[in-house]
C-alpha cells in the first residue's frame, strides 16, 4: 500500500472546501487531477473516503483518518517552510482565520503590512464565528488565528476593542456621548448569538439588568441590517464601525467591556515556521513601543 502527500493533500482539499472544483481551484491544480489523486488514495487504502453524491464529504472511514492525514500535510509543509525559508524570511502559504469584524477591521492593515515584510508568504483568510475559528486552530486547518480573549499562551495581543450600543441613525440616543446599557430597555433588543454573547451576559451583569432579546441572530450582517430596518438595537465590538453605513452609529456604553485580540498559533501543537515569524514579529514591534 502505497500512500502519497498529493493524494492527502487531495482528500483534505475536498473534505475542506466541499467539494471538488474548489478543491481544484485553491489547490492550483485541475478538477481531474484531484478526483484522480483521491481515487488513487480510495485504491491504496482499499476503503472510500468520500461519498461523493450531493456535497462531497468524508465516509466513516475518511473522518477516522482526516487528523491522521491533515497532521501527515502539516509535517510535510513544515519541513518544506524550513527547507525554503531564504535569510530567515518565511515563505509558503499560511492560513489565517479570524471573526468577521476583525476581519473587515483589523486584518487589512496586518495583510498590507506582511504582503511588504514578508513577499515570499501568502495568507489564506478564513473568516468564522470565535469558537469556529478556535476549533479550526485546534484541529489544524489553519495555521495560526486571532482568538478574542484566549487563555495565557504564546500568541500575542494584537488590538483592545470595546463595545458599543449599535443604533440606527435617527434614533433619539444616537448623538448621545455614552449611554448605560439600561437605556436600551424601551427597544426590541437583538442578541447577537456568535462570539459577543458571552461580553454582552457581561455587560448586562455589570448593570445588574436582565438581558431580554427580542431576537437571536447569528449572522452580523442579518444583525446590521435589522438595526437598520430599525427592527431593534443591539451592542457589538467597536471593530464593527468598518461595516456599517451612515444609517447606524455606534455610541459608547457606560458598562465599559473590552475585548483582547490575540494572534497565535495551535495551543497544544508545533507552530509553522512562518506563524513564529509573524507573531515574533509583531512581539518585537509590542516591544519597542
């Protein structure tokens, strides 16, 4: 039985991006190529691995092996990164997932500032909720990730961001200063169900208030625009002013709560090279401030 890197690195493309033209498409390779190497995994290993009807996804067996596999890539791509880094410059493809406001408020800047640091590396975005992008960090899809409040660790901070009352524009609180969390009693309240749930319990304790939605939404795109629909009001990070529009402001609370942003590798497992590159990087910087 014979079992290779291209084959592996086939299986998780598909079983990542769900299915096999985007599987294509971020392996640089053609769609027959990879339907090939899985086929070919399928023949060493004498078992299917994807079911491949509807959206393709792992058979009971591809799911025993998918660590096993995406650990076998990791390895490999690690030893390559060693192996290619020039000057002690990273190069290669890291993958970087964080939540959706830091993705649209934060990462531009850091992206810009490594593509001119650090020509030789690509970043992959994955954008998710928090607990999805810690699982995918703890589980090896990605390569490193920023976490909202992660326990001590090797990471490093990145941002602070407080939250705020999100209001449509005409609402008659919007040009206040600050507003205690109390104030928003008189309107529908929307919850924001993703990773802000448990800072907005919080914020809602330290004003010893009950917290009452009228609405549990996931999606903070859905959120913004029930606030703009004037549905309700809701709080969200401050990193949330990249999104909105001149029909919502954000106005600071009197409950003030901070989230802490940090980048950082697996927990419990070796770092890619370029990953330690990126956060010493930005520790030194830290540093010398």
């Amino acid at each position: 039985m014979t079992i290779n890197i291209t084959q592996l690195r086939a299986f998780l493309a598909v079983s990542d991006e769900g299915g096999f033209g985007a599987a294509a498409e971020v392996s640089q390779i053609s769609q027959s190529a990879v339907s090939h190497a899985v086929a070919a995994l399928e023949k060493s290993l004498g078992h299917r691995v994807l079911i491949r009807h509807g959206q393709p996804r792992p058979t009971a067996f591809g799911e025993r092996i998918l660590d096993h596999a995406r650990a076998a890539i990791t390895a490999t791509d690690t030893i390559r990164a060693l192996a290619d880094q020039q000057d002690g410059r990273p190069t290669g493809i890291l993958r970087l997932a964080a939540p959706p406001t830091i993705c649209q408020g934060l990462l531009p800047g850091l992206l810009t500032r490594w593509r001119d640091e650090f020509p030789q590396l690509r970043i992959r975005v994955f954008e998710g909720e928090d607990d999805e992008v810690a699982d995918w960090l703890a589980s090896a899809i990605v390569d490193l990730a920023v976490l909202v409040d992660p326990p001590p660790g090797p990471g490093v901070q990145i941002g602070e961001d407080l939250f705020h009352a999100l209001l449509p524009h005409e609402h008659p609180l919007a040009e206040e200063d600050e507003v205690d969390i109390r104030d928003l009693d008189d309107d529908p309240f929307l919850l924001s169900c993703g990773g802000c749930e448990p800072h907005i319990r919080d914020i809602y304790r330290q004003a010893e208030s009950r917290l009452e939605p009228a609405h549990r939404i996931r999606e903070l795109g859905t959120l913004l625009a029930m606030v703009r629909a004037g549905v309700g009001v809701s709080v969200v990070p401050g990193l949330a002013a990249s999104m909105l529009d001149t029909r919502l402001v954000l106005v600071p609370l009197r409950q003030r709560l901070k989230r802490h942003l940090v980048l950082t590798g697996p927990l419990a497992k070796p770092w890619h090279p370029a990953t330690t590159a990126l956060v010493d990087a930005l520790r030194a910087e830290a540093d010398t401030a």
